[in-house]
C-alpha cells in the first residue's frame, strides 16, 4: 500500500469526521455500560439491601429485574453500535477509500 | 482413529459398569452413545476442514472466510465453557442472586470489546494479537513478550480445563481420570493439527448450538413446571431453602475493593484472551466482526439468562428428591457443579442426562481446541517466524512448526492434566485471566490509541502487569492459604487485576514518556500510519503481510 493514499486519507476531511464520529459515540457507549456496571457493583458493595427489597407483594427482589436488565442492556447497546458502524459510518469510511483511489 | 476411539468408549462402558456399585451415578449408555456421534461427527469435519487447509492464512484463521454470525456462535461458544455452564448454574443453585452478579461481570466486557477495539483489531492484525501489539513496535521484545502472556494464559486455563474434564468424565461416564485426561488431549491435538482453526471453528459452533439447544430446553421446561411464571419459581426456592436471602446480594462480593477488582479482571481479561482475540481474524472485515460481537453479546447474554433459570430450577427440582441428594455429606450428589446434571435427568430422564452430559464433555473438548491453537500461534507464528526466524520463514515451514507446537502443547496438557488431579486449581482460571488483564491487554489497547507508546515502555509496563498480578495471585487466599497451608493470606483481596493492571498501565506510561531514543520516536511517527489503517481498514484487506 502505498505512503500516498495515506497521505491522501489524512488531509481527507471525511477522515476527521469518521474518526471523531465514531469515536465519540464509541466513547459514550463504553461510558454508558460502564457505568451500568459499576453503579450495580457499587450498589451491592456499599448497600446490598437496596437490591434486597420485595418488590409488589411477592418475593422476587429489585435486584433481578435490574440484573437481568443489564445483561439486555449490554446486548442492545452492542445492537446500536453495530447497526451504525455497520451503516453509517462504513458508508463514510468507503467515501474515504473511494476518493483516495481515485486521486491516484 | 474413530474406531480406536469407539473402543476406548466400549472399554469404558465395561469400566464403568461397576462404578455404579461405589457410589457414582449409574453407567450412562445414552451419553455415551451421544458423546460418540458427537466425536465421529467432528472428526468428519476434521477430514472437511483438512482438505481445505492449505496456507499458513487458512491454519490461523480459517483462510478469513468466517461470516460474523458464524464467528459470534463461535466465540460465545468459547466463552461458554463446561466451567461457565456448571460453575454458573452450580453457583446459583448455591448462592442465588450471587451467581447473576458473575455472569453479568463476565458479559458486560463485550460491549467495550466492540466499542474499543473489536474493528482495529481485525484491520490491524493478521494471526494473532501480537502482529496488532508490535504493528510499529520491535518485533523480538514484543512478540516475546505476547507470545509468553499468550502461553501463560493459554496454560492456565488448559489446566483448569483438563483437570475438570477429567473429574466431569470421571463422575458422568465412570471412565478414570488419566482416561478422560487422554482422551481429551488427543482429540483436540487430532482436530488443531489436521483441520486448523477451521475444523477449531465448526466444532466450536456446533457444540454453541447443542449448549444453547439443550439449555433453553431444560429452561423452558423448569418454566413450564411453574407455570413460566419467575415469581412462582422464586417463591418455591424461598420455600425450599427456607431463606430470602438467595434472592439477594449475599457474601460473594462482600468489600468494594474486591468488586472493582474483579470487575476489572473480567471485563478488561476478555479483551487480552487469546483464544478470543484471534477469532478476529477469522472474518472478512471490519463489519463482520462487528457483527460477530453483537451475535456473541446476545448469545452468552441469553445463556446466562438461562443459566439463572437452571440454578434455581435445580433447587425447587432436586432438593426434595432423594435420589439427588447425598446422605452423608450433604446437598446434592457431587456437589454444587452437578446441579445442571442433575436437573437435566428430573427433566427428561437419563436420556436427556445422557445429552447433557454429552454436551458437557463436548464443550470441554471445543474450547480446550481453541485454546491450544491460540497457544501454538504463538509460539509458531510470534516465536518462531518472527522471533527466531526474524520474519524469514516460508508458509509451510511455519505451518509445520505450529503443528508440532499442537502436539507438544497436547502433550504437556495431558501430563500436567494428570498432575494437577489432586490440587486446589480453583486459582488458575483467575490468574489467567489477571494475566490477560494486565499484561496483555494494556500493551493492546495503547498500542491501537496512544501514539507515545514506545517498545521500551511496553515492556517494561507489561512485564510488571505479568508479575504483580502472578505475585499477588500467589500471596492471595486462593493460593497462600488454599494451596500453600498458611494461615492468612497477604493479599487482602481475591484478585490482583485493582491494582496489576493499574500498575501495568502506569509502567508503560512512565517508560515510553521517558524514552527519548531515536527508535522511540520513529515509533512514534509510524502511529499515523497505523492509525490510518485501524480507523479504516485500507491495507487491512486480503490481510497481507506486513
């Protein structure tokens, strides 16, 4: 591959707006899960009993609706990054490609 | 070798009939007839695969042409391993809600995978994670480096997967222990060196999908006997074990440090598995292995969620019959990890028993397979070609050198397999993944994101991660008290990763920034490049060498 569609590629404006598109959302996704996920450790650590609550008259607790929860959480999260890499921002990243071959 | 193998299987059918007079669970006939289906069956895609094994790309990689479905069965089928499936359901069986809050630290890892380096990854590398890791540094002391973090982890947990092989087969088939040891290791040495990661690959998915089937059976079943109602179930666990308390946090995580910690260990070890990290490579592009996080997301997210259903299931089916339970010592017959097993046999008799425990055995064998073809990539493609061949090394001489790595690999697997038999080894899945989290992964992660990143630094940082997390897994409970008899343990906290993968990180930072040599600032001009091709795959594509 040569230095010039590297050269090409990073002047691109097209590039800048991928990488900080893409970045930023990758970076609010990771975010977003890991706080879910320490939230729930540090709740167990510091207040168990919080998870421990009856909730309605039976004697499933608070804590299961909302561990289940994060496991659906995880999944969906992984859902909405691939469906825009996968539309969105690939689409960028072939724009990119397209116009430092054709320049050669 | 089918044949020698069927042998082994009748032999054992003769073995075990009197197993069944000391104590242990009557000979099985179903999982054995299963168990043997599922060997011919992989050993035919062997034969498949090895006919198309050709280049060093298909060994490694199963020549890229993995679709990213395919890819997300097998890495949750990776990750779903006999440990996981028993280990988690046993652990809820026991502890309840404690055994939701593992599974969860275990999954949410792969979210970030995804979001940080799932697509550098695969536009980075070509075999394994080393080739991403040493992209622009020097290839002798990296490589290095990674090929040990690699073959350290690799061990581990090839230990830790042997050793309950042998006790699983031991109590499910009645063959003894050596046998099942053996047996194991040869079947992965027939399927890594004849069929590569393609044969790894297909023996991986169809064992996902046998996992997952008979999983969401015996749910769905345990749903049906209380009316799919979860309230109903959880009221009669209460009932059984005459406490709430299973329905809540209990001592499992019981001081924030050791949560964090293990938080860390498992979401940040994930993404420095070996195994895990070539499956990458595996597929075509960046958007396939997008995809193949996102399908391994939801299928080890639905597993866990059925691993919760069977653990409490195990407790309102087996805990009033007697035929379960074990007299003397208490609880359920060999223990908590049987609880799956057993729940399997109140559901459907002794010929879904039979399945489960086939599928239990198989799994066993699909993930010590891949673990061993992660382990004999580096010492192949990372030791050989590019430590002591310095890159000149034809395809096949490569290729041949991971073979004989495959072999010999099999072979210390099922000699400290058999070592191992009566030891604590309770510590060695953790340790190998506080390994992967500190000295893999952070030698991974900056050397995709942090253009100051030098070879000195990374050395230096990851060699440190490597032992203080092997130091302080020696000084913690699971070891200076568990297997070497002292009273108290020096290191307060069950895992290391708090503070070896923090120390990791701050070594490399310290050593790069330091590095004012020449080499460390071509290093650091050559990041652009590489950047370039991890933001957008140019260069990535056919993977060619680099």
């Amino acid at each position: 591959m040569s230095q010039n569609i590297y050269d090409r590629v990073k002047v691109n404006p097209k590039f800048q707006e991928l990488v900080q598109k893409r970045g930023r959302f990758a970076l609010i996704l990771s975010i977003i899960m890991l706080v879910v996920y320490y939230s729930f450790i540090l709740v167990i650590a510091f207040s168990p009993s919080t998870f421990a609550q009856k909730i309605g008259n039976g004697v499933t607790t608070l804590g299961i609706p909302v561990g289940l929860s994060i496991i659906i959480i995880a999944f969906v999260l992984t859902g909405i990054y691939t469906q825009r890499a996968n539309g969105e921002f690939d689409e960028l990243t072939n724009q990119i490609k397209e116009e430092s071959r054709s320049a050669e | 070798m089918k044949w020698g193998l069927i042998f082994l299987g009748l032999s054992n059918f003769l073995f075990a009939a009197d197993a069944q007079f000391t104590g242990k669970r009557d000979l099985n006939v179903s999982a054995i007839i299963m168990f043997l289906i599922f060997v011919a069956a992989t050993l035919g895609i062997t034969y498949w695969a090895a006919k198309r094994t050709k280049t060093a790309k298909d060994f490694y990689t199963a020549g890229g042409g993995i679709t990213g479905f395919q890819n997300g069965l097998a890495i949750a089928g990776d990750y779903m391993s006999a440990a996981s499936f028993l280990g988690i359901s046993g652990l809820v069986y026991l502890k309840g809600f404690d055994g939701l809050i593992y599974s969860i630290g275990f999954l949410v890892g792969w979210p970030i995978i995804l979001f940080l380096i799932a697509e550098q990854l695969r536009n980075l590398g070509k075999y394994t994670f080393a080739d991403v890791a040493s992209y622009r540094l020097k290839q002798t002391p990296i490589r290095t480096l990674a090929a040990f973090g690699s073959l350290a982890t690799v061990a581990l947990y090839l230990i830790a997967q042997m050793v309950g092989a042998g006790q699983l087969i031991q109590i499910l088939f009645g063959l003894p222990y050596e046998w099942a040891v053996v047996m194991v290791g040869v079947l992965m040495i027939l399927y890594v060196t004849f069929g590569g990661m393609l044969a790894t690959t297909w023996v991986q998915i169809i064992k996902a999908i046998l996992l997952l089937s008979g999983a969401s059976f015996m749910a769905f079943m345990i749903m049906y006997k209380v009316g799919f109602s979860f309230e109903s179930l959880f009221s009669q666990a209460v009932d059984i074990k005459k406490t709430s308390a299973i329905l809540a946090p209990g001592g499992l995580v019981s001081d924030p440090i050791s949560a964090i910690s293990l938080g860390i260990a498992l979401m940040f070890g994930t993404a420095g598995l070996p195994h895990i990290l070539m499956r990458f490579f595996t597929v075509s592009d960046a958007k396939e292995a997008r995809k193949s996080v996102f399908f391994a997301t939801g299928f080890i997210g639905y597993f866990y969620i059925l691993t919760f259903i069977i653990g409490f299931g195990a407790i309102v089916l087996l805990s009033s019959d007697p035929q379960y339970l074990d007299v003397v010592k208490g609880g359920i017959i060999g223990g908590g990890n049987m609880a799956a097993i057993h729940t399997s046999h109140a559901i459907g008799g002794s010929i879904f028993l039979g399945f489960i425990s086939a599928v239990a055995f198989a799994t066993i064998l699909a993930v010590v397979s891949g673990l061993t073809l992660a382990g004999a990539s580096a010492v192949s493609h990372d030791l050989y070609a590019n430590v002591i061949a310095r890159g000149k090394v034809d395809e096949m001489t490569e290729m041949k050198v991971s073979k004989y790595a495959t072999i010999a690999l099999g072979i210390v697997a099922i000699i400290l397999g058999i070592a191992f038999e009566k030891q604590n080894i309770a510590f060695m899945v953790g340790l190998a993944f506080a390994i992967a989290a500190s000295a893999n992964f952070p030698i991974l992660i900056l050397s995709m994101f942090w253009s100051k990143l030098t070879t000195r630094g990374a050395v230096w940082g990851g060699s440190f991660g490597l032992l203080t997390a092997i130091v302080l897994v020696i000084l913690s409970k699971a070891v200076w008290v568990d297997v070497l008899g002292n009273k108290t343990a020096i290191y307060a906290y069950g895992n290391p990763a708090i503070f070896s993968v923090l120390f990791a990180f701050v070594g490399i930072w310290f050593f790069s920034i330091t590095d004012k040599s020449d080499d460390a600032k071509k290093e650091m001009e050559a990041y652009e490049h590489q950047y370039i091709r991890s933001q957008t795959g140019i260069g990535a594509e056919g993977a060619v060498g680099h």
